[in-house]
C-alpha cells in the first residue's frame, strides 16, 4: 500500500500547490539505461507549473503595496499562468483579466472564464511591439484600468524565484542529490531559471539543459545574443518572439529546439505508454530528456524532467487526430484497398465488368445503370482489357455501329491488379499515369474496383 498522504486538511486550496510526484517513466524510456524521472506538476490544483508563480506574484505584489484590496490583476498569458493567477485571486478577493493568443485552446479560454477571469484574445500573428499583440495589449489595460496591476510574468522577478524557493528544493529532495540533467522548456524562463539556479548551487555538476519549439528566438539567442528571426509554431506557453529578463541565461547550459510534430507525438505517447495525460510542453521536454538519456548512456546519471501540465486542455488539439492531421503533425492511417472499397456508399456492385464477347451496347448500359465511369474485361477471371467513359462515348457517338460490335474491339490496356491488402496511398503512383482505376484482387478473386475519384475522395477525407 501506498504511503498515505494529506493527512491533515488544508485551510484553502493554495496550500496544495507543490510537492507534486516524481514518477520514473519506465515505458517511454525502455531500452535506456539512464533512468528518466518526470515531475507532474498537472496535480497542482489550477493544473500546471504555473501554480506556483501565480500565488507568488500575488504576494509579492501585496507586500509592496502595489496591489491593494479590491485591486485588478492583468496579464498577458498563454493560459496557465491566468490559471493559476485566477485561482489564486478567487482566494484572495480580486479581478482579473487576461489578454491570450488567439492559437491557445478552447479549453484555456472556457477556464479562465470559469474561474471568473475576463478573456482578450488578439492575433498570434502579430510582432512582438504590435498593439494587438497579447503582452502590449495587457500592458495597455493595466494602464488603463483604475487599481490594476500587470503581474509581468515575463519580467517579474517573483517568477523565477519562486521556483528556486520551492520546485528546485523539491527535486534535490525527491531525488536524494543524484540528479545529473536537469530538463526544462522556457517560456519566461522561471521554472528552468530558478529550478536550476538552486540545483547547481547544491551541485555545480547538474547539467541545465532548455526546450525550445522550433520558430522560438530563445536558442538563436542563446548563441549570438542578438535577436534572430522567429516563425510560428503550434506548441503553447513555451518560446517566444522576445527576449524575457525572467531567463537567467548564466543557470542554462544548453538549448535544444524540438519540432512541433515531436513535441505533440511525445504528449500523445505518454497518455498511451505512460497513462499520463500532459500537453505539447511536457511533450517537448520528455522528447529532450529521451535524446539526453540515450546519449549519457549511464545507469548512474539521472535526466528529470518536468511535466507542465494538464494534457486536458488540449483535447480538442493534441488529442484530436483531425487536428493534428489538418496542422500536417500526424499522417492520415494507412486504410487498406479493401478497407476503402468497403466505404463505397451506394448499391453498385463492387465489381461491374463484362466479357470480350458482350456487346459495347452492353458495357454503355452498365456504366449508365451503375453510376461508374470504367469497368474492366474480364476474361475468365483474368483482367484482359479495360473501358473508359469518355473514350468509349466519343467512338460511339462518332460511329454508332460500334455499339453492336463486341467489347474485344474496342477496348483498352488492361487496368493493373492490385491485391487488396495493398496500402491504398501506394495507388497514387498507379493511377497518377495512364491507369484511371485498378481492379483488387483477394485471394485470386476480383473482388472490386477503385478510381482515381475514389482514391482521391480518401486523400481529402471524404471517405
């Protein structure tokens, strides 16, 4: 049985923020011998790391005075940290409003709403100083509504440090001081800034390694130390077009940049190897985390990594396959010739032919009837030939005794045979020449026939 835990009630739900579990992820990392531990922040109560810096900037702001009873709190925000800012203003008695980017989720918005927050969404689009753009929107609204404060996350001392004061501590306790690697995607740079800051100061040795999506400055920045050029990318709350003063670049020793599409696959995997349900962030900091395991190759390091949040805000992203097929991060299924031919609609048979011998008259009927534009000859179970609409129409109009002649003289090149276990995306080379259709083939049956339409109505998911 599990050791017990809160055995003693709490006086109100930010007490609960912290002391999240550090799980071993044994499954996405099997074959590594350098053991990887993810820190699941999604049990804080608002769920996501943000938790933590949200109460923080609160209280910083109270014990100086700037904000004060009945005050707003403003913020430009990816979503989490309005969270946690909201639930931590539920608590203490104050407003909030948040300015987001039009490219977060549904989820995030519906639930800073259902905490009693004021949602702005502007373009995701937009430069970094444009007025619509999420942070110089929300400083404009500070500035514009009476006793509000703008809690800054991206500039605001209080971030990092409260994670040096409570999830760095909780890591070298957790891990008894044998973390090696330390592994953490920036957004403002608190959660790596500060947790590594105090882990190198109990050890110099621990490794500091930064996730970055591709499109981010932060990498390039790292580097140069001047401002590249950025490009959209899909993953949310981490990266930037902007340089934040809450990154302390001297406690990061390394930046990898991982693609939206490994970011968002990772998530995916570890809800179904892993059973823990994260978003694109915690994707993007396992992918890493993985990479660095197999390279240490070393059973006596360890590589932590930190699980930012609630895979439940991106159900209607991450975790919808539509989506991720539409945004070009997960390939459409691999469907079967004979999985497509049973998604015909319609009552034609699967296979309309006919034999060299019966009459053209015979083969135009055929096509009339069934609604089908080419149908095969076939002679004793073997593809001998092949008619098109358009080609046999054009012959019969101009010499309509064509029509009482047999089909042998009329007819086209055989249609290739497929078997019907045949990928249906290994067609697309087949019928993008001369073949317009190819008959299928089961166990050394004809069975049907599938069409350029048909292939094509499956590539654009219609079918």
């Amino acid at each position: 049985m599990n050791k017990p835990q809160h055995l003693t009630p709490y006086d109100n739900v930010l007490d609960t923020i912290g002391w999240t579990p550090l799980i071993r992820l044994a499954r996405i990392g099997r074959g590594i011998r350098t053991p990887i531990y993810g820190k699941a922040e999604y049990v804080n109560p608002g769920g996501s790391v943000k938790d933590r810096i949200g109460v923080a900037i609160i209280e910083a702001a109270e014990k100086s005075g700037e904000l004060k009873p009945g005050g707003v709190i403003v913020e430009g925000t990816g979503g989490n940290t309005g969270v946690a800012l909201a639930i931590a203003a539920a608590i203490k008695g104050y407003r909030c409003i948040f300015t987001m980017p039009d490219k977060m989720s549904q989820e995030k918005v519906r639930l800073l709403k259902a905490y009693g927050a004021e949602v702005v969404t502007t373009p995701t689009a937009v430069p970094p100083d444009h007025p619509e753009h999420y942070i110089v929107k929300a400083k404009q609204i500070a500035h514009d509504t009476p006793g509000a404060i703008l809690a800054n996350q991206f500039y605001n001392q209080a971030n990092p440090e409260a994670h040096h004061a409570t999830l760095g501590p909780e890591l070298w306790e957790q891990t008894a001081g044998k973390i090696t690697h330390f592994v953490a995607s920036a957004g403002t740079g608190g959660t790596v800034s500060g947790g590594g800051k105090y882990l190198k100061g109990k050890n110099a040795k621990v490794r500091v390694i930064s996730g970055d999506p591709e499109g981010s400055l932060y990498t390039g920045y790292s580097k140069t130390k001047t401002m590249g050029t950025g490009a959209p990318y899909k993953v949310e709350g981490i990266g930037g077009d902007k340089i934040p003063t809450t990154v302390h670049w001297e406690f990061v020793d390394e930046w990898r940049q991982v693609s939206d599409r490994d970011a968002m696959t990772m998530a995916r995997r570890m809800a179904r190897e892993e059973g823990i349900l994260v978003g694109g962030s915690a994707g993007l900091n396992v992918h890493i985390a993985l990479e660095v395991a197999r390279e240490l190759d070393d059973p006596n390091a360890m590589v932590v990594t930190v699980l930012c949040d609630t895979g439940e805000r991106y159900l209607s992203k991450i975790f919808n396959d539509e989506w991720m097929q539409e945004n070009q991060l997960l390939d459409a299924p691999r469907i079967t010739v004979a999985e497509l031919l049973a998604r015909r609609s319609g009552n034609a048979p699967a296979l309309v032919s006919v034999t060299p011998a019966q009459q053209v008259r015979q083969a135009v009927n055929l096509m009339s009837t069934w609604g089908v534009s080419q149908i095969p000859v076939v002679d004793q179970g073997k593809v001998v030939g092949g008619l098109v609409e358009g080609p046999l129409t054009s012959k019969a109009l101009l010499q309509p005794q064509l029509l009482d002649r047999p089909v042998r003289e009329v007819m086209g090149e055989p249609f290739p045979v497929v078997d019907a276990s045949t990928p249906t995306d290994r067609l697309t080379p087949l019928l993008s020449g001369d073949a317009s259709a190819a008959v299928v083939q089961k166990d050394g049956k004809l069975i049907g026939i599938v069409s350029r339409h048909d292939v094509l109505q499956q590539l654009i998911g219609t079918r």
